[in-house]
C-alpha cells in the first residue's frame, strides 16, 4: 500500500480562526465545510477561546490572522475579536458581505484607522451576474455583498472580492474570470480593484467527486514551504486544525487545544491536499 505523505511544519506564519463555525446566513453550493443557517455541525467560538488562541500565536510570531466560518458577521463579539487580532498582527476576515451595512463599515473603517496593522475584508461573489451568482449562493446575495463592496471602498478600505471557479465556462472570455471580475469592480468606481480567485474543492456540498490523492513519490524533492499546511493552523470547533480547508475533520485535528501541541507534520490525505499541490492555491489574500 502506498503511505499517506506528510507535510513538515516549519514556523506559524498565519493562524486562522474559524470564529462561527459552520454557521452561516447563507447555504452556498460550494462550500467547502457546509455551512448553513441550520444545526451547524461545527459550533461557534467563545471570544475567550479566540483571544486565548492569539496570544498563544503572538508568542509564537505569528504574521498573519484571519477569521472565517461560517459567516463572522454572525459573531456578536467579532468586531471586539478583530480589534484583538489587530494588536498582533494584520488582519482579514472572510465574509458573504451580507451582514456589512453602514454601520458595520464606519466601525471596520475605525478600526482600521487605530491599527499600525492592516484591515483586510475578503467578500464572496461567484458572477458579476446576480442571477447567476444568486443560484449558487442564494435570493439577494449579489445585491448584498456588491453594496458591501461599495460600503468599504467609500470608507478607505479595499476589499478583496473573492470568487470560485464553479461558474467558469469550459471557454472563458479572452482574458478570464480574473479580469471579469477586475472590469467589474472598475465599473462599480472601484479605483483599485483587488480580485482572488479559489478553485473547486470537492468536500463539503462539492464531496461525492473526490479527485487524487497524493503520494511520497510525487511530493519527491517538493519544496514544503508552497503548501499552507506548513506554516498554517487553525482554531476552531474541536481543537487545532492543519488547514482551513480540511477544519473539522478528524484526520486533520492536530490538537485538542493547545496550539504548540499542534505544530507537528500533518497528513496530506485528502484530495484537497492535491488540488493544493497542483494549483500551487493558497487560502491565505496572496
């Protein structure tokens, strides 16, 4: 039988926080960790658990904090958390955008006037189309998170609008979805437009077309440092995770709480690990 390779773990480099769970206002049929509005099986966290989990990454170094779900603009305490994260380190959180109001920009744009470290705002859009955006993520999403876009850049930040690739034709435009989406911001008056696209994981509501998987051979003379895994971990529901791909799942806990307990190798198993290693993806805004 071939063994399941293992990445090293380096140095913590970025620590992600998975603040609600898998609760979510939104049922989106990627999602990677099947998140809904009903029985999440993955609980949200308390802002103890969360603060704890940062001040055991700044002792550590950490360069980067991120926050996802879920949906974080569910969490009564995340613009607390983020103002906590935000004494350590910069700062992003992953969000549908539908939460994002005026009030909630003008207290995001704040906190990122009080910081020395920088206040990034991922929102999540799959078309410029609201149709189409809408069959995958849900009525009134794309109205939503386009105003949430707005919201942010007339308040000096600049948001990342983050798209998969599930819309993606088999014979994109000339120029692809990348730029589809950069035209798309440039009409809405956003002056510098920032664009990350995610492929397709086939786990959560995409799991049933599982892919390869990954095998010592392959990774012979594979420079670790490319995948996340190796400078990532994640605190969420159950403990310590290696990837925020992976979080909640058995094979990849790594700990039951402590982060050090956590930075050990970790088992590359899952065809997300492949699709990782072949697409050179990173979770992470670069």
């Amino acid at each position: 039988m071939m063994r399941t390779p293992v990445a090293p773990f380096s140095y913590l480099s970025t620590l992600w926080v998975q603040v609600t769970g898998t609760w979510c206002n939104l049922q989106c049929l990627h999602c990677i960790n099947a998140s809904g509005p009903k029985n999440p099986w993955l609980k949200r966290l308390d802002a103890e658990t969360v603060k704890r989990a940062i001040r055991e990454a700044a002792g550590f170094g950490v360069k980067e904090i991120y926050f996802t779900g879920g949906e974080p603009f569910l969490h009564d305490d995340i613009l607390e958390l983020l103002a906590f994260a935000l004494r350590v380190a910069p700062t992003t959180v992953l969000t549908n955008g539908t939460g994002i109001h005026a009030t909630v920009a003008n207290a995001l744009a704040s906190l990122a006037r009080q910081t020395p470290y920088s206040l990034e705002i991922r929102v999540s859009v799959d078309d410029i189309d609201p149709e189409r955006n809408d069959r995958i993520r849900g009525k009134g999403a794309w109205a939503k998170a386009v105003k949430a876009i707005q919201l942010l850049h007339a308040r000096g930040l600049l948001p990342i609008l983050t798209a998969t690739e599930i819309l993606q034709e088999s014979a994109p435009e000339e120029g692809g979805l990348y730029q589809r989406f950069r035209d798309f911001l440039l009409s809405l008056g956003i002056d510098k437009p920032r664009v990350k696209i995610m492929p397709i994981f086939h786990i959560g509501r995409m799991a049933g077309e599982e892919g390869p998987l990954l095998t010592e051979e392959m990774l012979q003379g594979f420079d670790f440092s490319l995948l996340q895994c190796s400078e990532t971990r994640v605190v969420a529901d159950g403990g310590i995770y290696s990837c925020p791909i992976l979080v909640g799942l058995k094979d990849a806990r790594l700990s039951e709480e402590r982060l050090e307990d956590s930075f050990t190798p970790c088992r590359l198993y899952h065809s997300a690990c492949a699709t990782c290693y072949q697409t050179g993806m990173t979770c992470k805004n670069s």
